[in-house]
C-alpha cells in the first residue's frame, strides 16, 4: 500500500502480484489490484478484483464498502445496497453512526428503488449531523418525490439557515407539489413560483458554479398542470443562464466543419434514461432508422444500466459512449465527438440533461418530445414533434423553432405482448361482479380536473371499480384524501395497485373493462400497450402535447370518431365501453384490424432524418 499510495503504480502491481500467490495474502492483492485498476481509468477491472477479494475474505468490511462504491459507480445500484446493509448491520463497527456513509448508502438505495429506506438514513444522518445541508437537501428531494412538499421545504429553510445561496432557494422554489387538492391550488403554486424566480432574478448577483449538485431539480411537475408552461420555463432558464456563467461562455463557440470521414452528418442523441424506460423504449427507432448513408449516430448515455434495452440502443448506434451523471464528463465526451448535431431525447426529467443543455456543445441543438414541454433555453434550437398530434397553434407553446415531423409519430416501438396464456379477472384477485377502469398512470397524472369523469363513471355504472397505480404511499394519501370529497360515497370503489412485473401489467390492462387516459396529461407508452392488449384508452384530447399522443395513434387507426369531445362524452364512452358488450366487442374488432400499425414503424426516423437534412442545409446557407 504505500508504494501505491506515494504514486508508485507500476512497483505496487508487481508487489501486489507477488501477494496474490499466497493464499493469506492473495485478498490483499485483489483489493490492491482494484485500487490500481481505478487509478489506470479500468472500472471493469476495479470492479472484478473487488469482487474476487470479497469472495476470498467474506469477512472484510473494507472489501465491502469498496464494493459499493464500485457497483454504485456503474449503476448496480441494488448490489451496492446490499453491501451498504452489510456495514451497517454490523454491531462492532462504527458505520451506522457515520453520518457520511448513511449518505452514500441512501444514494444507492434510492437508485435501487427503496426510497422509503434511503429516506430513513437520511433522517438518521442530519440526526447526528445537524449541520449537513448535502443530505438535508438530499432528504428534501426524496420527501419531495413521496409527495410531502411541507417537509421537503422545511429541510430546505433549515438548508438556507445554514448556508444561504441562490442555489438552494432555487431547489427550495422548484419543490413544487405532486398532488393538488384543487385546480386553484395549482394557480397559486404556479404564481408563487413566478414570484420567487423573479425575485432571484432580482439579484445583484447570481452564481452556480455546479448547478446539477448545488440545484440537483428540474420543474418537472409543471408539465402535469394542463397549462401552458413557456413563460416560467423561460424565467427558469434564465435564472440558471445569469449564474451559470461557464455555461454561458460557450455560446459564443465557433464549430468547425467536423464531419465524419465518409461525409455523413454526425448526430449524436443523449440521455440519462437509455435504458428500460420510456424514453429507451419509445426512442430507440430514432436511432436505428436515420438512413446511415447520410447520417452516423452517436449515443451517449449517461448513467447507463445494464439491460436489455441499453444494449439494443448500443446496437442501434454507430458509435456507443457511456458516460457518468456527471455535466462535466457529459460535455467533454459530446465536444470529442465532434458533432453535426447533438439531440437530447428529453430535457426537463433529469437534472443532468436539464443542465447539460445550458452549453453549446454542437452548431444544432435539439431536443425530442421524451418530456413534452418547452426547455425554454436559450442554446436548444428545436423541438421535434409530429405533425400528427400538435395542435395548429403550437409553435406558441414553445421557445425553440418547432419541428412538425410528418406521418406517424411514434418511431419503431415494439408491440408489447404477453409471454404467457392470458390470467383471468379471478387469478388476479378481481371480483366477476366488478368492471374494472383501469388507469395505468402515475398518481401525479390524476389532475383535480380528472376526478369529475372518475365520478361521473362511478355514478352511471353501479358495478365500476376505478384501479390506479400507487406510485408512493404519500402521493395515494393525498389522492385518497382528495378523492373521499369529490368522490364522495363512491371513493371506496377506488382501488390501488401497487408494483407489479411487466407481464402483470399488460394482463391487468387486458382484462380491463375500460382503460382511462387522465385529462391534460395522458399515456404514450401506456397507451401503446393499451392497444396492443386490445383494449384502447377512452381519451380526451389535451390543448398541450402531453395530452394528445393517445390522439395520434387513434388518428394512425383511422378511429377518431372515437374520441372524447368533453368531460360528459368521456363518461359516456367509457362506460358504454364497459358496459355494452356489442359495442366493446365491436370497438375492439375495429381495433384489432389496424392496430399492427401502430408498432416497429421506420417513418418517424426516417423524417427525422428529412427534417435534419433541411436543418443542415439552412445551417449552411
């Protein structure tokens, strides 16, 4: 070790060698050998003799704890949980008392999926240390995200007692509620944060040197509102343009003409969700259907996770990059690439993307449709959409130059199917007696808006069961605590499901009586999954994008006859859908002659690559 640690790689691996050939001492050389493999830039290496020097001394904590490290670093983030546990199960250590290690446990059990557990070590950690605004700040995204904005903003004032900055008012304004018990509510919360991003506007000086730490949220929840969201978007981006003055200086970058060899334009797509996500699912036919004689496609994912998905992105690319969650590391490995055009799938979801888009890292900047709102920045030049499901008007809605692709909207997504003979109601625990309305949503998609159509449906069929997705516990307290006033005798019929494997879900659906789209924001992957079930959601258009990709498919089908005018025609088809077996039987059937075209369509890629023709040329004009 001290060879290694005075700087002395080369001699530390020949001594680590020469240990690893005594069984009392070959752990050592693992562990060794994984220090320098971290030091050479090899994380497989690192990772793989960390690993063989756990299996050869089981009873190590160091081992341990590097382990977590490690697989955290590469997004195996349930195997550093668990090695997290194992510390801080031990009595004889002090682990479960070091406020900095409970830290990084909750990182890695928040990426693993266990929220709730990351939440009770971040307690416990601001417990021992009062005077940890990382965690506190930590701990108030997560209570944030549970749906308890009052106590994500109460660790944030007490962040700001300690070490006031624009940073932390800005994630304290952007802690913005899930769950709204009234429409009003949602106005009141959108001119709050007006006033706080003015205030902070206001200021005679702003800075962030590392907004993705030191702010770490995006205005997410906006979108969900069923308003039009460009004027706080663009308030927002320059309110982190004024601080981000490094970002800022790469406006004025000059590109030059960096085209790959061959001449083809280089376009490069990045995002954090390349992987089994929506994102990964409904954009990898982007990738893979630009026409390779004119394009080479580059992917960069950040934060990437070993699935299934990730390697048919990989395949789908020419070029695959992983990449850190990191701004800094993002940026540097897009500048290398030399692009013609840089695409972010989504901005708005992932702080990291949201942040990374304030720098001009490539002559054209767009971002497609993965979050349907404006990015309002500056240095994002277009937003691609389809034609098919934008309303006229909509170039209003947002600040970049939109891009209407023509033809069907959704690029080659693949028709989802059960693996196994169809469950019945009775297997899954419903009642014969009960028709089943199935929303497969996120609860912070039940806009106060939507609870007159669920109550309408409850009203006109005695026999209705509402089955919503329980997404956490405290975002269903407060749609359960909404729903017991509006909907009154019937909030009783609502019924929540919790997590379930994907072949679960889609039978769910198709067993369904009815499948609902929520108003103002509704389903696009869920809505394919619906028609490919053969159960098609009752959908009433929204007036802005995150409302009208139910509307494109039913308009590919041909079927918009179909569609809900008003709140009263939604009741109305939903529960003649449910309850009129002849009309069920026939809606389907139509269904079921077209629906194959919904799925593994190359137009939007294609036209995609039409429409990045005509932005080079105009580029080089």
């Amino acid at each position: 070790m001290e060879c290694f640690e005075a700087g002395e790689t080369e001699r530390a691996g020949t001594l680590a060698s020469a240990l690893e050939q005594t069984p009392a001492t070959r752990h050592f050389a693992f562990y060794l050998q994984s220090l320098i493999a971290s030091r050479r830039g090899d994380a497989a290496l690192a990772l793989a003799r960390i690993q063989a020097a756990e299996a050869d001394k089981r009873a190590e904590p160091v081992y341990w704890l590097r382990a977590a490290e490690l697989n955290f670093a590469q997004g195996h983030f349930s195997a550093s949980a668990e090695r997290y546990e194992r510390l801080l199960a031990l009595a004889d250590q002090p682990f479960a008392s070091d406020p900095f290690l409970l830290f990084a446990a909750a990182g890695a059990m928040e990426r693993g999926g266990n929220s709730k557990r990351a939440v009770e070590l971040l307690q416990r950690a601001v417990e021992l240390r009062p005077e940890f605004p990382e965690a506190r700040s930590h701990l108030a995204v997560l209570l944030q995200m549970e749906g308890d904005t009052t106590a994500a903003r109460e660790q944030m004032d007490a962040v700001l007692r300690a070490a006031p900055s624009p940073a932390a008012r800005l994630k304290r304004a952007l802690m913005l509620p899930l769950i709204y018990d009234a429409t009003a509510d949602i106005d009141a919360v959108r001119e709050e944060l007006s006033r706080e991003l003015d205030e902070l506007l206001a200021e005679p000086r702003l800075e962030f040197h590392d907004p993705n730490r030191e702010i770490g949220m995006t205005a997410f929840p906006l979108a969900y509102h069923g308003r039009g969201d460009l004027d706080l978007m663009r308030k927002l981006a320059a309110v982190v343009r004024r601080g981000y003055t490094a970002a800022a200086a790469s406006l004025d970058r000059r590109f030059p003409r960096q085209r790959a060899p061959d001449g083809r334009i280089r376009v490069g797509f990045v995002s954090t969700h390349f992987h089994d996500h929506s994102i990964g699912k409904a954009f990898h036919g982007f990738i893979h259907d630009l026409p390779r004689a004119r394009f080479e496609t580059w992917v960069f994912a950040l934060a990437p996770r070993p699935d299934a998905w990730a390697r048919t992105l990989r395949a789908s690319s020419d070029q695959y990059v992983s990449v850190a969650d990191d701004v800094d590391a993002a940026r540097m490995a897009i500048e290398a690439a030399g692009l013609d055009v840089l695409i972010f799938a989504d901005l708005g979801m992932s702080p990291t993307t949201y942040f990374l888009a304030f720098w001009r890292m490539a002559p054209v900047q767009m971002v497609l449709w993965g979050h349907p709102v404006t990015s309002g920045i500056d240095s994002v030049d277009y937003y691609v959409s389809a034609a098919q499901i934008e309303p006229e008007s909509a170039q209003a809605h947002y600040s970049e130059k939109l891009l209407r692709l023509d033809g069907y909207f959704l690029p080659r997504y693949a028709r989802p199917a059960l693996q196994a003979a169809a469950l019945s109601k009775a297997v899954l625990g419903i009642s014969d007696h009960v028709r089943v309305y199935h929303c497969p949503q996120t609860l912070f998609k039940m806009h106060p808006d939507f609870d007159i159509a669920l109550r309408g449906i409850l009203e006109q069929d005695p026999k209705a069961e509402i089955h919503l997705k329980e997404t956490t516990r405290g975002q269903r307290l407060a749609v359960q605590a909404r729903h017991a006033r509006t909907l009154g005798p019937h909030a009783g019929r609502v019924r929540y499901l919790g997590g379930m494997p994907y072949g679960e879900f889609l039978n769910r659906m198709a067993v369904a009586d009815a499948v609902l789209d929520p108003f103002h924001f509704g389903g696009c992957n869920s809505s394919a999954e619906a028609f490919a079930m053969g159960v098609p959601p009752v959908c009433l258009p929204g007036r802005m994008l995150g409302g009208r990709f139910t509307l494109g498919m039913y308009r590919e089908l041909d079927m918009e006859s179909y569609i809900a005018n008003t709140p009263e025609d939604y009741v109305t088809t939903a529960v003649r859908l449910a309850r009129d077996d002849d009309y069920r039987a026939g809606f389907r059937a139509k269904v079921a002659e077209g629906v194959a075209a919904l799925f593994e369509r190359p137009d939007a890629g294609r036209q995609l690559g039409a429409a990045l023709l005509r932005v080079m040329e105009g580029a080089a004009s």
